[in-house]
C-alpha cells in the first residue's frame, strides 16, 4: 500500500458568530468535526479570516476551548497571538495555552510605530524566546506595512521555539528563506499561507496549506496533492485552476468583494454555521449566493 502524502492540509478558519457577535459554539464543534471528516490536520484560529484582532478577548476564549474541547486531539490548534507589544503578544500566547491551544501564531503588527528593522526583529525574537507554546511565524510579506526584514527572515525562523512557518507573502526570495531555514533545520514545518499559489509551493517542496479557504476546498486540495504525488503535474494543475475559479466565487469575485461573508455563508450552507455574522460586514451579492448553492451541492463530488 502507498504511504499517505506527507503534505498537510491545515486552515485558517472564519469564527461562527451568532447575531449579536458572540461565539457560537455549537457551530465551533460542527466546524471543527467538518474538519477532521475533510482530512484537514490542523486549524488555525482567530488570524485574519477567523476576525481576532475584532475579537473580545473572553470570546476568543470561549472559541478556542470550544475547538479544541471538539477536537479532541484529533487535529491540532493554532491561535492567532500577534500585537504591537511583547507583553501583548505573550498575554495573548498565556491565554492560548490555558485554553488547549497547540501553538501561537506570531504575524507583524498592523501598527507599530518607529518600525525599525532592529525592533521588528526584536519584537519576534523576544516574543518567539518567551513564548510558552511552540510558535509559528506568519509571514505576510509586503501585504502588511511591518515586514520582518528579508535578509532575518532565516535567522527569526532558526529560534529554537520557532515550529512552523504560515508563508503567505507570495514572494519567491521570502520563500527561499524559509527553505534554507528547513535544511538548517529539517523539523521546521513549512505551510503555504497563499490560496492562489498552491502549485508554485509544491513544487517548491513545502509541507502542507494553511489558508483562509482551505475549508471550503478541502477535496480540491487533496485532489491536488494526489494527482501532484503521483507525477501528473499537469492534471494537478487542472485541478488547482478549478480550486482558484471556486474561491473567487465564493469569495465574490477576483476582486474579493464578499470575502468573509461568502465564506460564512458557505458554511451555513453545509450546515456548519447558523448565521453569516462578522464584525467586518462584507455584502452577499446574488451572484455570489446563486454561486456557492449551486457550489455546495457537489461539495466533495
């Protein structure tokens, strides 16, 4: 029998939210075992897609508990842990790991004055050193005004508790830093964090997926991997088209205009979620709605 695939399918989920902007909890246990049936092997909570920078903080404790109460060690948890402080960031890291969490998950800041590349470093390195939980590294690139340093990217991803890496900068050189860190340091788990480049980071020689639809695609996604294990690179290809053409559409098009609340409402769809609530308030078009009915009748056909 040939072994499973070594890549791995984790995602960064959206949070289900009742209407008045609470946690829903028995959506969290329906998402969470949606997840484990789909093959997925870790979730990543309260990043961007999943609304923790909007979060109370005693409602993303409820949401991590919830997960990892419904995992049951069945598939790890990720929490989203960034802020514009050190303290911040390992108050948010202490509260993770009171709630179960596996690991944190280190992004730079939205907001960080006098950004030096000296204090970036800084920022990550004290945080990652002092972290209780192993750490991942989310690397956003040039997508978020705070980058770490390209010529540091290696030496932030060498720390000792640093365990896996979120790459979603799309930037061939970043990623080059990523894998020279791996040969240095073969453990370090390498995650493509970027929906629309699968193909190029296979290839590459990444570990797994880590992103916000990953969810929604989970049977395009091992399709992929075992088309792409198998050699057939241009049927692999084919089919990572057709996953793109799926995201822009429950997404709302290339230009993303329903983003969250398409993927919500692909949840409620599939019964996972009971309502499209989000801080964020993006729109449902029409043809976004006729899209993702007519997209979850053949889920996982």
């Amino acid at each position: 029998m040939k072994p499973p695939s070594p890549v791995k399918i984790w995602s960064a989920v959206p949070t289900p939210l009742s209407s008045d902007l609470k946690v829903d909890e028995s959506s969290v246990e329906r998402m969470v075992h949606a997840a484990v049936h789909d093959g997925i092997q870790g979730l990543f909570l309260a990043g961007t897609c999943g609304e923790g920078p909007w979060l109370p903080d005693r409602e993303k404790q409820v949401l991590v508990k919830a997960a990892v109460r419904a995992a049951g060690g069945k598939l790890k948890i990720a929490v989203q842990a960034s802020d514009n402080s050190v303290p911040r960031i390992l108050d948010n890291v202490e509260a993770a790991a009171a709630a179960g969490a596996d690991y944190a998950i280190i992004a730079s800041p939205a907001t960080f004055l006098n950004a030096t590349p000296e204090r970036i470093v800084a920022h990550f390195t004290c945080a990652v050193n002092a972290s209780p939980l192993p750490v991942g590294i989310y690397d956003l690139g040039n997508h978020r005004p705070v980058i770490i340093p390209e010529v540091q990217l290696k030496e932030i991803y060498l720390l000792p508790n640093v365990h896996l890496i979120k790459d979603s900068s799309g930037t061939a050189s970043r990623r080059s830093a990523a894998l020279a860190a791996r040969q240095e340091k073969p453990s370090l788990q390498l995650f493509n964090g970027d929906e629309f480049h699968c193909m190029d980071y296979l290839r590459a020689g990444y570990d797994g997926f880590m992103f916000g639809g990953a969810a929604a695609v989970a049977p395009q996604l091992h399709r992929i991997v075992q088309l792409y294990d198998a050699g057939r690179v241009a049927d692999a290809q084919a089919v990572d088209a057709a996953m793109k053409e799926t995201l822009f559409g429950i997404y709302g098009g290339k230009d993303i205009a329903c983003w969250l609340t398409g993927l919500k409402y692909h949840m409620v769809r599939r019964g996972l979620f009971t309502t499209t609530s989000s801080f964020l308030g993006y729109p449902l078009t029409d043809e976004c709605r006729a899209f993702i009915d007519h997209q979850v009748e053949h889920y996982g056909t």
